[in-house]
C-alpha cells in the first residue's frame, strides 16, 4: 500500500479482539502517531458506550490509528468527524457510489449503516490529550454469514462481492484523506462537506439517552463546532455530547 503520509505504518493482523485496544496498548508503549492496526476479523469490536461492533471475517476492514494531537479534548470530535467525511469521500471515490453521515460518527448508504467510528482519547489531565486511538469499521461486502438479528434491519455493505483491490484502494484513501484533514484539524477543513452530508438534515428526530427518548424535533444543522442543531417549536437545542445519540423517528 502507498500513502502521502511518510509517518504511515500499518500493522496487519488476522484476527485481533479489537484493534482500538491493541492500537490502544502500543500507543501506551510509546508507538509513534500514524501506526495503523488493520486486522481480518475481529473477536470483540466495539461501539460506543459499551456497545459490539460486528466484524465478521474478510469482508470489512477494521483499523485504528493511533493519534498525538496537540490540541485539547474537544478534538476527538473533531476527529471523529473528520474521519466520518474522510471515510465518506474515500467510499465514493473508489466505488463511485454516495454515502451519508448520520451524526455524529456513522456512515450510512441507501438508508443502512457501512461505517462505524470510535475515537477514544487518553487524558493526561482533564484537558490534555495525551494520544487518541481513531477506530474506524467499514462493511466492504455482504458477510459470508448474514449479519446477526440484532443488526439485519440496521447493517449494509459496500458491495455484493468481495474485491481485496478495492478493499486496498479504500484503505488507502481512507487514510490518505484523514490525515490530509487532520494536519490542519483546528482551522475545521471538513466542517461544510460534513454539512453537506448530513443524513439528518431536515428530518424529524428523537434525542436518545441511555436508551431512552428523553426528547424529540427537528435536525435544522450542525453548528461551527459540530454540535447537531435540533429545533423543536421555537426552542434550539444544541448536542455535541458523545454519551447522547440521535435517531430518526420512524
Ligand atoms: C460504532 O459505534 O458504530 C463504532 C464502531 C467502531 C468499530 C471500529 S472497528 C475498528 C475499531 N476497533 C473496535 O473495536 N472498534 C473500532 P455505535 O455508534 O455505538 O454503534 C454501535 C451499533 O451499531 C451497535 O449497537 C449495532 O446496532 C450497530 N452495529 C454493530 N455492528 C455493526 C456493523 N458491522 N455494521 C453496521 N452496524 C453495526
């Protein structure tokens, strides 16, 4: 694989738990930014909040890379988010085909999800970052297995075969687009494409806590600091918290 990124290094690995963890325990030995954990398969990949990541053999890619930014908390959303528009252009430059962001870290194509992002940082102090672990799984084709219950009316793919060159090619586009954004991160390059991709634009939505639906309205945008803007009568609510999640109202 070719990368722009001189400081690029890419770890393959078969079968790993979860590549976050393993990028997350190099990153506390001292690897350097740009190392990327890619495996075939994994065990026990994770979502937010706890949540599992379903990472069936071969037909997805599951990576993370490890991050050193110098900036505070508030850029793992801007990573976050940089890697959902860097995933999404990477997607429809190699297969020519469009995806969504739904916010704030998922990409979706014809309604189902492709792509999900964790980006989990370690903090020195409350402020300071002292690396980010950037974890990014993309359903490249249709599993060998159909995808479990819980997730069938909710997960998609790329393409109906799979293809290792294109998988290849999304890699390194996916990576080469990343960091294309994220030396400049704090000036936000990716803020209008993101607007511009916002699968929740102009549509009804539920405000979700802990499972729960403790609010609802209308997705109006996305603010300069990539809180999404929910309009509900004449009231603005604003969320840029991880821990809350919105959905659309079916
Ligand atoms: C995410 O969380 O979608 C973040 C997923 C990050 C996965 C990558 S893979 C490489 C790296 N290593 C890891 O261990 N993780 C990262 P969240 O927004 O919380 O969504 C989780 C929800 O997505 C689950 O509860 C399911 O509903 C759904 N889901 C699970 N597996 C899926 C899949 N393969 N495709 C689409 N949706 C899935």
């Amino acid at each position: 694989m070719n990368f722009k990124n001189p400081k690029i290094n890419i770890i393959s690995l078969e079968e790993v738990d979860s590549t976050n963890t393993y990028a997350k325990n190099l990153a506390k030995e001292g690897m350097d930014e740009g190392t990327v954990v890619i495996a075939k398969r994994q065990t026990m990949g994770r979502g937010r909040l706890g949540r599992k990541f379903y990472s069936p053999s071969g037909t997805g890619i599951y990576m993370s890379i490890i991050l050193k930014p110098e900036t505070d908390a508030e850029s793992i959303l801007l990573i976050t988010t940089a890697a959902a528009v860097a995933v999404s252009q990477a997607i429809e430059n190699v297969t020519g085909k469009s995806t969504l962001i739904k916010w704030v870290n998922d990409i979706y194509m014809n309604e189902k999800k492709v792509c999900g992002i964790l980006c989990e940082g370690s903090f020195r102090d409350c402020h300071t970052l002292e690396y980010a672990i950037l974890g990014i799984g993309i359903n490249i084709s249709k599993p060998d297995t159909p995808f479990p219950d819980e997730i069938k009316n909710i997960a998609g793919y790329i393409l109906e075969k799979d293809d290792e060159n294109i998988k290849e090619k999304i890699i390194e586009e996916v990576i080469d687009n990343f960091f294309n954004l994220y030396k400049n991160i704090s000036k936000k390059p990716h803020l209008e494409i993101y607007r511009k991709r916002n699968l929740l634009s102009g549509k009804p939505v539920n405000i979700i806590q802990c499972d729960e639906i403790i609010d609802e309205g209308v997705c109006t945008g996305i603010d300069d600091d990539f809180a999404i803007i929910i309009t509900k009568d004449n009231d603005t609510i604003k969320i840029s918290s991880g821990e809350v999640s919105v959905k659309e109202r079916i």
